[in-house]
C-alpha cells in the first residue's frame, strides 16, 4: 500500500465561483472547453520540483519554516519519498506535468559518477510511476548548475574550463534524465552566468563559450532523439549583479549571433519579467512577435521588493494579459504553465501546499476566461487594427511592400502638407475600461 501524504485532503473538485470551499476550485474546470480546448488543455500546469518537493521556508535570516523531509531523514531514501509525495499532489490538483532540477530529484553524492548512479535510480523510479499513471508528464528538465561552490563564478561562463567542462558532464546527464522521461523541454536558466564586476571578466568569451556549450547540448540531445523545444529563461540579476541573459531581447540578439535562434524559445517567467522593468505582457509579447514564445514559469513579484520573490500568482490582470499573448500565439505547443512559485515563509502547513496551488491554478483559470472573452468581445483587437489602418492601402500599402522609396515619401509629404489631421486619440483610459468590463462580467 502506497503511503498517502495528505490524508486529509482529497481530490480537488471544481466548485465554482461561489463556492467557499477553500479546497476547491472556484475556476479552473479541467475537462471544460475554453477558447475551442479544454481548460486542461490550454493551461498545462506544472509543478515545480524545487519549491513544492524541496523548498523549507530557509531565507537569508532564518532556518526553514515547513518540513520537507517527506518522512526520510536519509537524503538517499528522501529522494523516493519526493517522488510518491510529488505524485499524490498532482493526482489531487489534477497538476499533469511537473518540472525539476537534476539536484531536486536526487542530491550530489562524492563523485559524479556515483551521482549520475543515484539520479539513475530516482529517473527510473519517475518512470515506472509514469507508466503506471501515463496522465503524469514532463514538462521540462534542467542542471542545477549554480548552487554547488564550484559554479561561484558561473558554470558555462567559468573562467575556469574545468569548471565549464563539469558544467557540460552535468548537463548532458540532465539531458539524458529529460529524454528517458519523455520531457518535451530543456531549460537554460543562466544561474550564475552573468558578473559581479567587469574589472575581472572577459565578457565576450564568456559569452562565445555560453554559446558553444548551449551548441554542444542541442547537438548532444537531437543526437539522442530530443525532438522537443530548448529553452532560455531570462532573469536581469540575482543571482548576479548583471545576468546575461537580461531579458527576451538580450537574448534574441544572443540566440542570433550564435545561430542558436531554431533550437531555442523562451521560457518567460513573470517575476523576471518585473525585475527587468518590463511587465510579464511585454516578454510575452516581444517572445510571439519573434517567433520564440515557449514556456512560462508562473509566478509573481512584489512591486514594493526589488527581488525574486516567486510568489504565487494572485494578480488577475497580469493572468488575463498573460493569457491573452498565450491565446494569440496560437496556445502552448511544447511549453505550459510551471509553478516557479513558493509559498509564503508563513505558509508553512502542508495544507498551504494545496491552498496556494489552488490559488495560482483558479488566477489563471480566470485568466484564459477573461482572454478568451477579450478577444471574443474584439473591442480591443477591433480598436487595434483600425489605429494601423493606414498601412493596408495608399501610401502605408506601398511602405510595406517596399515599393515607396525614401524619395517618394518626400515627394509625398511636400505635396499632402501638414499630416497632424490624421492623428487619432490613443484612448487608452477607454480601452482599460474595456478590459475592466469584460473581467468584471465573468
Ligand atoms: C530562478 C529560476 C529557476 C529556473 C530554473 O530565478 O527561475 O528556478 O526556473 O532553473
Ligand atoms: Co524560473
């Protein structure tokens, strides 16, 4: 008999809105169809190995908060442990996917080759239980290529090469470990790949040698039959003081430079988003506009704090605006939606757990009801394409089609005059108000 973790809490129905079941769904309704999929579907929720499995409540000030010891006070045996628990949580969310660090499955051991052994083992492990539940899948895997000291300088942006070279053995066993589970994703998030001063760092080789490990790995993985999407995830600092991979556009222009933009999307996730003084919507927008949206690590920040906090994601307008670049981009393909989110320090009872999931699964429940609503209204989209009518005839037509030269629009500017009656207004407190009436009519 599997052990059960939570006994006391059960499968969490969907209630609706005016349940008061804190247990229950008040939004999201696995099996119904929104926007032409079921919710199910369109959200490809994901649980984050690393806050949900390992995450104690330890901050800089204190001890942790919450027990994840998940009964085994023997890391070896703990790791198994993880497994049962991780799967009884999604079974009971209805969570299909999750995501993990190859250090959250299993720790390091005294070699790599006895710490390859026992992630084997874990891996293995992973697979029987998806097997027996073929529901549960892998959204994506990644290294953990930056808590161990050897990475205190970067991993893949080492000044040392041994140091690079450890980072790739890491990585290509992470790989292996995403293949064998079926993941359909391999993220790069540049943990510590970025500098604290420029006073010790060669920039541009970092950089070259970010880029030829991130070759080395697309090589390694389509050699092995990844068919599935590699990911960047940008982050503008912390842990660094300048992070590489700043935000979508600093890594498009990298991606490009390195012939690296076909293997590679996005991995947006919001609080990173903000740290880089963008809102969530911009990365998403700038990731669709350029083909690269992929993945998205749902998540909040504190608009009071200037760092990480990897909240739970509570703020409906940033949800329906997220979800709303997610339906325009035609909806995720290999990519979902991963709880990059930890509960409060606070929120230390193993019901917190299921009380926080359920918030950050009904927030952006809400959030594809309210952007499906959005683009079904065509308010906004209507108001859109006719602020740019003037470039599908006349002269906007002759622009696009690269038939008007730059003399031609001289000679068309002398001869219209002044153009300010063309102007119309912005409205932009009335399309607010839009987006206001369509969530508050849910
Ligand atoms: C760190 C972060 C990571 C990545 C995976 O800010 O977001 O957890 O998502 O390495
Ligand atoms: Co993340």
């Amino acid at each position: 008999m599997q052990k059960e973790f939570f006994e006391n809490i059960g499968k969490i129905p969907y209630e609706g809105k005016n349940s008061t079941n804190p247990l229950a769904f008040k939004y999201y309704n696995p099996d119904e169809v929104i926007g032409g999929k079921t919710m199910k579907e369109q959200l490809k929720f994901a649980l984050s190995w690393w806050h949900t499995m390992g995450g104690d409540g330890t901050d800089m000030f204190g001890c942790g908060t919450t027990d994840k010891s998940w009964g085994e006070c023997d890391a070896t045996k703990r790791a198994f442990a993880k497994v049962d628990a991780a799967f009884e949580i999604m079974d009971k969310l209805s969570i299909d996917y999750f995501c993990f660090h190859d250090r959250d499955l299993s720790p390091e051991y005294g070699s790599l080759a006895e710490t390859n052994a026992e992630l084997d083992k874990v891996t293995d492990y992973i697979a029987e239980k998806m097997k027996a539940d073929p529901s549960k899948k892998l959204l994506w895997g990644t290294a953990k290529c930056f808590d161990h000291p050897r990475y205190m300088h970067g991993a893949g942006t080492a000044p040392s090469a041994d140091v690079f070279a450890y980072a790739a053995a890491q990585i290509k066993k992470a790989i292996e470990a995403t293949v064998k589970l079926g993941g359909n994703g391999y993220v790069f998030w540049g943990g510590r790949e970025g500098y604290e001063t420029l006073l010790n760092t060669n920039m541009g080789l970092e950089l070259d040698n970010m880029a030829r490990l991130m070759k080395m790995s697309v090589d390694y993985a389509r050699s092995i039959g990844f068919t599935g999407d590699f990911y960047i995830e940008p982050k503008p600092k912390e842990p660094t003081k300048h992070q590489y991979d700043f935000d979508t556009a600093t890594v498009l222009g990298f991606l490009r430079k390195y012939g690296l933009d076909k293997d590679f999307k996005m991995n947006i996730e919001a609080n990173h988003a903000t740290l880089a003084q963008h809102t969530f919507q911009h990365e998403l927008r700038v990731a669709r506009d350029n083909g690269v949206f992929g993945s998205i690590d749902a998540n909040q920040g504190d608009t009071l704090l200037g760092w990480d906090t990897d909240q739970f994601p509570t703020n409906i307008y940033d949800a329906a605006l997220c979800m709303y670049e997610v339906l325009k981009a035609g909806g995720f393909t290999n990519g979902g939606l991963n709880f990059d989110s930890k509960a409060r320090r606070g929120s230390f009872t193993p019901e917190d757990i299921f009380l926080s999931y359920i918030a950050g699964m009904d927030t952006f429940a809400l959030g594809l009801r309210i952007a499906d609503k959005l683009i079904s209204d065509g308010r906004i989209d209507k108001f859109v394409d006719e602020r740019y009518a003037s470039w599908s005839t006349g002269i906007g037509a002759d622009i696009i089609s690269g038939k008007a030269t730059l003399a031609d629009l001289e000679k068309y500017a002398l001869e219209k005059g002044e153009v300010t009656d063309s102007l119309t207004s912005g409205r932009q407190e009335m399309l607010e108000s839009v987006l206001n009436n369509i969530m508050f009519s849910l």
